[in-house]
C-alpha cells in the first residue's frame, strides 16, 4: 500500500524549520500504519508508544522535562534513544493531554527532536479545554485512500500512469476498465484494511464484514466518548445520512430525524461527528465570492461521510447491485458518485468547498470550490448524463474562468465548460484551462 501523504513525510522530515507533527483523521483511517512505515523506511530505527495503553505515562508528561520523558520512552520500548536517527511515535496522543502540550517543550528545548504524534478524537479532546501547544506544531491530514490510491493497490499502474499524463484517447479507449475499477471503489472504499483485504483476496463479502465492523467501533466510540445526553442524537444523525443523500435535494433536513426536530437539538451532536472526523459538513453559499467563507449560509449544507465504502455499508448495498448494470445510478440517485467526488477532492490540498443553489433552488452546483483565487463550479453527474442544466445556469449569471462536469462522459472540451470523468477525478484538473 502506498499513501501520497509519505511524500509530505519526507519533506518535513528534511525541513529546516520542522516542528513536532501531528496527524490528524478519523479512527481506523491508516495513521499508525503511515506512522510506522515512515519509521522503519526513514530512520534507523523508531519509538513507538500508544498512550491509550500506556497511561501510566501520564505522570511522566505532567512533569514537562523532556529528559525524563525519553528516559521513560526508552525504557518502554526498549530502543536506545539517538536524537539523529530516531523517530518518537505517540499514537492516540490524546489520551493524555500533558503528552499533548508537552510538544511545546519539544519544540522550544529540543527542535533537532524527529516527533510525530496522531489521535483519533484530536478535534474532540480539544473541545475539552485541553492546553494546545499553537504555533509550535505542524499538522497533516490522513484520509481514506482515494481512487488513485486505490488503484496503487491494486497494482494499476499503467492506469494511474494514463491519468497523470492526461492521455484522454487511451483512457477513452480503456474506458470500461477505468468504470469497473471505479465500481469497486464504491464499494469497496479507501478504508485501509478493506483495501488490503480486497486486493489480497478480491471476497466482496471479508471486505463488507470488515466495513461492519469499523462501522461497529464507531458506534462504540459514540459510547465511549461523547457526552451522555447527545449519544442518542449522534446515531440518528448518523444513521440518517443515507437517506439524507438519497433525496433528489440532498440538503440536510433535521425533519428526517424526526418529526419537529430543530437544529439547536442536535447542534452539539453534530459538532461532535465533525470533530471526530467522521462527517463533513459542506454549507452552502449564496454568493460565489472570494473568499467562499465569507458567503457561507451556516444553516443550509449537506451532510457526508468519510468513505464512500462505509455509507455504501451503512446503505446496506449489495455487492450485486452496485457491480451488476448501471442500476445503482438509478436507485441511489447518486448519492454515492456525490460523496466519492467529495472524497477525492477533501484528500487535495488548498481547496475550500462548498455548494449554490438558486434563491428558488431551481438550480444547484454540488460543489463550488475555491483555490488558487479562483472560483470552480463542479457539476457531478452518475452516468453519461451530458446535459449540465444547473451548470448552465451558473456559467450564464456568473461567468467563471472554469466550469467543470464530471461524469461517466469521456473528457471534452467545449466553450464554457469542460468534462472529467469521473475515474480521472484529479488535481491536474484545477489547472484545465478553456
């Protein structure tokens, strides 16, 4: 397995102002596996300590004194500490907030230091008054793989290859390949243990019986860690989102939950979901200005989750009816294309995303992004649907440098806008010029 995210490994590995780095991702998204393929490839050797198992640690950080603390990390992990070629590794940093702040100290006493340290309910944890070190750390963030990761995996490199060149006739000429690929993507997902089983084995069965089961620590970590009162509220909304995809309008309604819920009831349930990493929240804007943030309308977004795989496990979808025909298209609307496109575009750098929608909601872009100074409306489309009404519309009133369509469509390039398919989803895109 390979994740694009090692590169930026290197690179900060290599800075001459590198500072202690925190990973940042949902539960079970490949943080400790990227933490210690980085240590063993990288270094002469690594020390890894997961502070979930090793809260004895605690008042060892509570006392601030980096000596003590390496002292105590040698003795955990047996390794004898060599600040040039040693990684220092702690996993679910979280779990002791001393551990947390004590980065600081890292960083001000000891900069030569080669630290790494990753959580799962980070955004959570910060929520909790916890004493952040800010400003005396770099962060990066760990997604699911995406498609192109995804085919890395399965050893399809001479596809990958045709997308990074941009070579449009031979990906039109292995069309049907690129479209069976991007089936098992939906599927299967960027989730890495459901990969590595997929591609190891190819049992569409083992591969849902694992989504299952992180599906199942999810809703454990509900249990765990959210406040008492809004664990019930966090399983509606969460058990809510296919369905909440699956309209037409895929704007989040609270009436879904049940009948009279409002917004304030579920606000702290909500917070929690997107703090954990496990939701992204894309509000709408109704103005597409720079900066997007500045027109965003709080109240009206659209709700997804972190994996294309897990909501088509969540949906309870069969393997035969996303494999077999275009029948998925049809009975899921869609839904699963919107939040593949999301999943690959949240796995880029530098691009802010939102959605439009018409005062009288007659037109909507599903996704309106902002990079580079620059505004791109992104019209996405299940099938070989050439018709881009809504796109049109926008193209029409605001006339921006670059429209995009992505869908099952070969690549085409017309006066105002441009089609992607949907396989080639990439960041080259952004830099298409009409």
């Amino acid at each position: 397995m390979q994740r694009k995210e090692y590169t930026n490994l290197l690179k900060w590995k290599s800075s001459k102002n590198r500072k202690p780095l925190i990973i940042r991702g949902a539960r079970q998204v490949g943080k400790t596996w990227l933490m210690k393929e980085f240590g063993e490839k990288a270094y002469k050797q690594y020390m890894y300590v997961n502070l979930e198992t090793h809260k004895h640690l605690k008042q060892v950080f509570e006392q601030y004194d980096i000596n003590l603390i390496i002292d105590a990390l040698q003795i955990e992990t047996s390794i004898k500490f060599d600040a040039k070629n040693t990684l220092i590794i702690l996993d679910e940093i979280q779990e002791i907030p001393e551990a947390l702040n004590s980065l600081k100290y890292f960083y001000e006493n000891v900069p030569h230091y080669h630290i790494i340290a990753a959580g799962s309910l980070l955004g959570v944890a910060l929520h909790k008054n916890t004493s952040f070190p800010v400003g005396k750390v770099d962060f990066l963030n760990l997604y699911p793989l995406n498609f192109k990761e995804f085919l890395h995996a399965l050893n399809e490199n001479a596809l990958i290859d045709l997308i990074e060149n941009a070579n449009w006739e031979l990906i039109k000429t292995f069309k049907n390949k690129y479209i069976e690929k991007l089936k098992q993507y939906y599927f299967v997902g960027g989730m890495p243990e459901a990969v590595v089983e997929f591609s190891n084995n190819k049992d569409y069965n083992s591969v849902r019986e694992i989504q299952n089961n992180i599906l199942s620590a999810y809703e454990q970590d509900f249990s765990k860690h959210a406040p008492t009162t809004i664990i019930p509220r966090i399983r509606m909304i969460w058990n809510s989102i296919p369905a909440q995809l699956s309209k037409e309008n895929k704007k989040f309604i609270y009436g879904l939950l049940k009948k009279g819920a409002r917004a304030k009831e579920y606000e702290l349930a909500l917070s929690w979901l997107v703090d954990t990493g496990l939701v992204y929240k894309i509000h709408n804007v109704n103005k597409p200005a720079i900066p997007l943030k500045a027109y965003e309308d709080i109240n009206t977004f659209k709700l997804f989750i972190l994996d294309t795989g897990l909501l088509s496990a969540l949906s309870q979808l069969d393997s035969h009816t996303l494999l077999e025909g275009n029948s998925i298209f049809e009975e899921f609307k869609g839904a699963l294309t919107e939040q593949y496109v999301l999943q690959q575009l949240t796995s880029q750098k530098d691009l802010y995303i939102y959605y439009w929608s018409s005062q009288k909601s007659k037109a909507e872009i599903d996704f309106l992004i902002q990079t580079n100074n620059k505004i791109i409306p992104l019209e996405v489309k299940a099938a070989e649907n050439l018709q881009a009404k809504s796109l049109k519309v926008f193209a029409k009133k605001y006339k921006p440098l670059l429209s995009i369509r992505t869908s099952m469509s070969d690549f085409r390039k017309e006066t105002w806008m441009v089609n992607i398919p949907l396989y080639t989803l990439n960041s080259h895109i952004w830099n298409i010029k009409i």
